[in-house]
C-alpha cells in the first residue's frame, strides 16, 4: 500500500469530503474478528495477514464482479443491529483520521437482513453509528441507501419506501450498485421514478463496469445528480457532453478503478483529461478496506501522477463539497469552513 509521504505531508493538513464510500468495503480486518467472535463464528484459524488477504483485493484483480466478490467474505458477519452501528461509526472514525470533514457512506439495506433485521432497521441502526461519530469526531456524516442491480423491483421499491422515511434523519439520497455489465439501469426505471417523487436524490454507479449509454440512461431515466465512478464517460462524445455541460458530478474513485479494470492503466486513467475539459470532479475511497485506500493516498495518486497542484487539489476538494447532497444551510456551512482553513494555509480557493 503506498501511503503519503513527506512530499505529500501538505495532503495530511487539507480538510477532505468523500461522497462514495461504502459501509462494507470500510470494515476493519480487527472489527470482523472480533466481531466474528461475538457472534459465535471465531476466525481463530486465520492470520492476521491471510484475513486482510481474504478482505482486500491485490494486483491481480481482473474485473468489477471478481472485486465485488470480496464483500461475500464480510456481509455475514454485518447482519445484527450492533454490527452495523460499530462499523458505521468506525467508517467516520478511519475518515476522521486522514481528515475526512464530510462523508457519505452508502450501504445496501437488504443484503443486511439474513438476521431478520427489515430494511428501515438496518437504516436506522447505520445512521446511529454516523450519529456518533459526528457528535464524537466532528465529522459530518450522512448515509446513501443502495438498491442493488440484481434485486428485483419489488425489493428495490422497499429500499426507496424505507429511505424515504430517513430522508430528514441523516439519509440524503440512494444509489443502484451492483453487476453493472449484466444488469443495466434500465431495469430499475420505476424504482427511482418513485425516488423521484419521494423528492429522494439520486446518484448511480455507472459508467464503470459497461459502457457511457449507462451513464446517459441514469441521468436521463433515473433522475441522477451524480454519477459513480463514470470513467468511461469519453467513450461517448455526446455522453462527455452532456456530463460536462449539464455540471453532472462524478465520483472517481482512482485506486479501486484502476482495480477492477474500469480503466486498465494508470496512463489511462481520465482524471486530468476531464478536469481540464472542466467536468465537475470529484475524489473518493469507494473502499478502504478492500481498495487499501484512503483519502490522501487517492490525492497523493493525483499528485504523483497527473501533476495536480495545491490549487487543485483544492478545486477537487471543493467539487465534493458542493457537490454532496447535505441541505442548503449545512453546505453553505461547510463550504465556509473549508475555504476558511483553505486560506489559512495558503491555498486560493474560487
């Protein structure tokens, strides 16, 4: 894992935003252990380093579903109401520690209820764990409920109905997350048609795992604000168009992108490309445990590789931060703190 150095001692002052991470890709290998042994299931057979093997992906993943595959091995052990609060609030506490100031963490409601826990309870006891976190740490922290793209509409629509009862609680938007290539987001219309009239924000993965039609379709048919991920988006003239021009977020997320192969280097990764062309960017984990990421590792990556400023960095920074789904009030709140701390350490900000 390449972690920032003295070069990049700068990155550690910065306040940061990560707008796409999830709850299950952000366990600690020392969390599912013990949590593992509390709940009568110990991991006593496995080491320290064959546990974050099984947890955290390496060099040589091949795509998006064997990635993905890696969550198998951690769902089981986040089905109880407890589970999930500790890990929520351990969420915020690893962002708080390479100063993340703001975050929203998604999660997918039902791949949490093998227990019997119902979806609005699996809601309710994430946002807890937020809670606490913010109220220890500072950190503002909001969740994103996601419908997952091989669930059938049925159990989408209960996703949506239990998110919209949160929407005023500390839950912003929902997301459709999942095998992108096999399942498009045409599947799911309904689904975030009834969002809509929730007035319930939308941000989807798309534009990862399959082509820029997905990203078209999700802004034009599902009612995204933001996409996720999105690097494909230049696939596509019009897509890039309509992207750049309709000031359309996206949520990079370089390390895991580079990962499952949504792009297949780093000489190729967009990240600059679209900056200068004036897309409205932004930086995120996606996964810190699976991705061995954080915040400042994914700046440093820029950094290193594509050149990008303080200035720019700040840019970025702040791209999240008006770009999250918070309230009118809070966003104008943070985007004053940031640009506060910004000037003090010497950074023009716009």
């Amino acid at each position: 894992m390449m972690e920032t150095d003295k070069q990049h001692d700068w990155l550690s002052e910065l306040p940061m935003v990560d707008l796409h991470v999830h709850l299950d890709g952000s366990v600690r290998p020392q969390t599912l252990r013990e949590l593992a042994r509390e709940q009568g299931r110990p991991l006593s057979g496995e080491t320290d380093a064959r546990l974050l093997q099984l947890m955290q992906i390496d060099e040589g993943c091949a795509s998006l579903v064997e990635y993905l595959g890696k969550f198998d091995f951690v769902l089981p052990y986040l089905q109880t109401a407890s589970a999930l609060e500790r890990v929520a609030y351990e969420t915020v506490v690893q962002s708080a520690r390479h100063n993340g100031r703001y975050l929203e963490v998604r999660f997918a409601p039902l791949l949490h209820t093998r227990s019997g826990l119902k979806a609005d309870e699996v809601i309710a006891h994430v946002l807890v764990g937020l809670k606490r976190g913010e109220r220890e740490l500072g950190v503002t922290a909001r969740g994103i409920a996601i419908c997952m793209r091989h669930h059938g509409q049925g159990d989408n629509l209960q996703v949506v109905d239990a998110a919209a009862d949160y929407r005023k609680r500390g839950l912003v938007a929902v997301d459709l997350a999942g095998d992108e290539a096999h399942y498009p987001p045409q599947l799911h219309e309904e689904v975030f048609r009834r969002a809509g009239r929730y007035g319930l924000p939308v941000t989807i993965h798309a534009g990862e795992a399959a082509g820029p039609e997905n990203i078209a379709t999700a802004v034009h048919r599902l009612g995204a604000a933001r996409i996720g991920h999105g690097v494909r988006a230049r696939e596509n003239p019009e897509v890039l168009k309509l992207v750049r021009d309709g000031r359309i977020p996206l949520e990079l997320c370089p390390v895991s992108n580079i990962q499952t192969k949504a792009v297949s280097a780093w000489e190729h990764y967009p990240v600059r490309e679209y900056f200068d062309q004036g897309l409205v960017l932004t930086i995120n984990t996606d996964n810190p445990t699976v991705s061995g990421t954080s915040l400042q590792r994914e700046y440093a990556v820029l950094t290193e590789r594509f050149g990008f400023g303080k200035e720019e960095v700040a840019a970025l920074i702040m791209n999240g931060v008006q770009a999250s789904f918070l309230e009118k009030e809070g966003k104008e709140k943070l985007a004053r703190q940031f640009r506060t701390r910004f000037r003090e350490l010497g950074i023009r900000v716009s």
